[in-house]
C-alpha cells in the first residue's frame, strides 16, 4: 500500500481503477480497515468507477495511537489526501464512524465534492446511540478489543450472516485484533465523548447526497437517518431490506450497484434530490434498481395505500417513467420487504 505523509504521521491508501473514471473514496468504520473494501476493488472498477481506501489514523496501518483527532481533523486529513492525489470533485461513502467524517467533510468543503454516501452513520447521537457507545467503549478499554468485537457481532451483523459464518468468527476476531491496536480505537472512540450535534450543519452540504441505511440496523436506525434525510437539501434516503449495521461487508454485490448507479444518475445529470425515500431490490440484478417507499418510511413494514378505488402512481428510480400499480399489487411488493 502507498503511504501519504499528513502532519508527521502516516496514512496508507490503495487507489484502485482507471485513471478519469469518477473517483469513490471509501471510509472505514470505527475498526475497519482498507482490507474490509476487497471486494469493491473489483466491483466498482468494472462498472465505471475507480476506489480510494484509506486506514484513518488510529486505524489499520495508518499511524498509531493518534491523541486529540476529532472529526473535523479526519475530514480535513481526507481532503489533503484528495489534494495530494490530485483528485478533484470526488465522490465520498463513509459507514458509522465513517458516516460523520464525510458529513463533516461535506460541510467543511461544500465546493470540493461531486456526491456523498453517508452509510448506517448519525448527526445526532440519541440516547440508545449513546448507551451503545458508551458499553462499547467501557467494554473495550476494560475487557480489551476482542470483548469489543464480541459486542459488536450481533449489533453489526444479521443473523443469517452469522449463522452462516459462525465457524469463521474466531477468525474475523482475530484478524479484526490483529489488524487494529486497542488504544488506537479507543482513541478513535473518544472523539464521540466530546461530539456534538452536526444536524444544524446539515443544509451547507451542497452536493447530491444519498443516505443508506439497514432495514433492521439497531446501531443507528433509521430514525437517525431520517434527519440527515431532512435536513440535507439534495438528498435521497435508500433503505436496504433485511440488513443490519455493516450491511455492506454482508452484501458487496448490491452495494457496489448502488454506489455506481448513484455516481451514474449525479454524472449524467438524472439526479433528483427530492428527499424521498427508496427501497432497494434485494436481488442485485433485478431491473430497476430500487423503488418508491409506498408508505410510512419510519414504520417496519411500510404501509400501502388503504383507498381501493385508486391506483399508486410509482416512480421510477432512474427518473424513466414507471407503470402505476394497484393497491394490492402495492400491497404485495410491501410483504416482500419488510423495509420502511
């Protein structure tokens, strides 16, 4: 991995793809690493679109321990990584921790990007939030990283993942352990002791914005999203069903399909930030990407039309022209995917 030299510390970076395709930079979670990104490595480059992944300081092989880096500080290092590329109006997708960098660095150079993906991530902490952090934190800095990651398995992850990958989680742990040092993430996580509401922030963001969340995310849900939703001006919210947190190391495929389609819809122009809400397609090769959330976004199961005598005009993620549907046939694709 090449390294970048950022006020006498260290940041390792893999810029992957074609040289003039859009540029997407992918940021890590709390204890991620650029590893977690193998996938999209090759996904993303094959649709058009070249990948920047970085470790944060305090993370991966980047330097470490790192005292006193707040969120803006990670931002402001991204865009001196961006400068020292020379990559100019790129696109940023940043998960949990990762989510508020990239808020942050969205309203800290609202001219410098073309697209943000703020993923499973907040502007507000509420009290479940709160708790969450402050048990992972305690769990951490007195059981050590590996509890930690105990911890976050079953908030990170959905049980069918699990199950499926249960003979594999010692192993995860252990690379997640080796890959990462405790006092660097506990460093990382004390920025969240001094953090405060970003959400009045949130209408200097200028570029298109696309908000992802997990269906069934207990970390951060969907309520958490809903203001950034609000509160950004030419913003989309996505919700993807049967998902948990770190729905995008479950579900590459689909992900790597959203993030191109989103650079796609901002570079052609067909971009509509109307602040709706959508529904992703569980099938990553179903036709249409995503469609209209036909009721309540904030209940778990979205609510179809209840009038018998109308029909439910769709729209159309691409902003092609969709065929209306009835109530029930609305009703139906509602049972389907237990989103919203």
């Amino acid at each position: 991995m090449p390294v970048f030299r950022y006020k006498n510390s260290d940041v390792y970076y893999d810029l992957i793809g074609n040289e003039g395709d859009p540029v997407i930079t992918l940021v890590n979670g709390l204890s991620m690493r650029t590893s977690h990104w193998a996938p999209y490595f090759k996904m993303l480059p094959e649709k058009g679109v070249r990948v920047l992944a970085y470790d944060m300081l305090g993370q991966g092989f980047s330097s470490k321990p790192i005292l006193g880096v707040d969120f803006d500080d990670h931002a402001a290092m991204l865009k001196a990584l961006h400068d020292h590329l020379g990559i100019e109006q790129p696109y940023v997708m940043g998960i949990s921790f990762g989510g508020v960098v990239v808020l942050r660095y969205a309203i800290m150079f609202p001219d410098a990007l073309k697209g943000l993906l703020p993923v499973s991530t907040f502007s507000e902490l509420d009290p479940l939030l709160t708790c969450h952090a402050a048990n992972l934190y305690t769990g951490m800095a007195r059981m050590g990283f590996e509890f930690y990651l105990d911890l976050l398995m079953p908030l990170n992850f959905t049980n069918e993942w699990l199950t499926k990958n249960r003979d594999l989680l010692a192993i995860v742990k252990r690379v997640g352990s080796s890959g990462n040092e405790i006092y660097g993430i506990q460093n990382l996580m004390e920025s969240l002791r001094h953090f405060s509401t970003i959400t009045p922030d949130l209408p200097k963001i200028k570029a298109p914005t696309l908000v992802l969340n997990g269906e069934f995310d207990a970390l951060t849900p969907r309520h958490l999203h809903d203001i950034i939703r609000a509160n950004t001006p030419d913003s989309r919210m996505m919700i993807v069903p049967k998902m948990s947190h770190a729905f995008t190391l479950e579900i590459p495929e689909l992900c790597s399909r959203i993030f191109a389609e989103f650079i796609q819809q901002v570079e052609s122009g067909a971009w509509q930030g109307d602040q709706t809400v959508w529904i992703a397609n569980e099938d990553p090769h179903a036709a249409e990407l995503a469609y209209q959330c036909p009721g309540d976004h904030l209940r778990l199961m979205p609510q179809a039309s209840q009038e018998p005598t109308t029909r439910v005009k769709r729209a159309s993620w691409t902003g092609r022209p969709a065929r209306p549907v009835s109530p029930a046939g609305a009703a139906r694709k509602a049972k389907t995917v237990k989103a919203g």
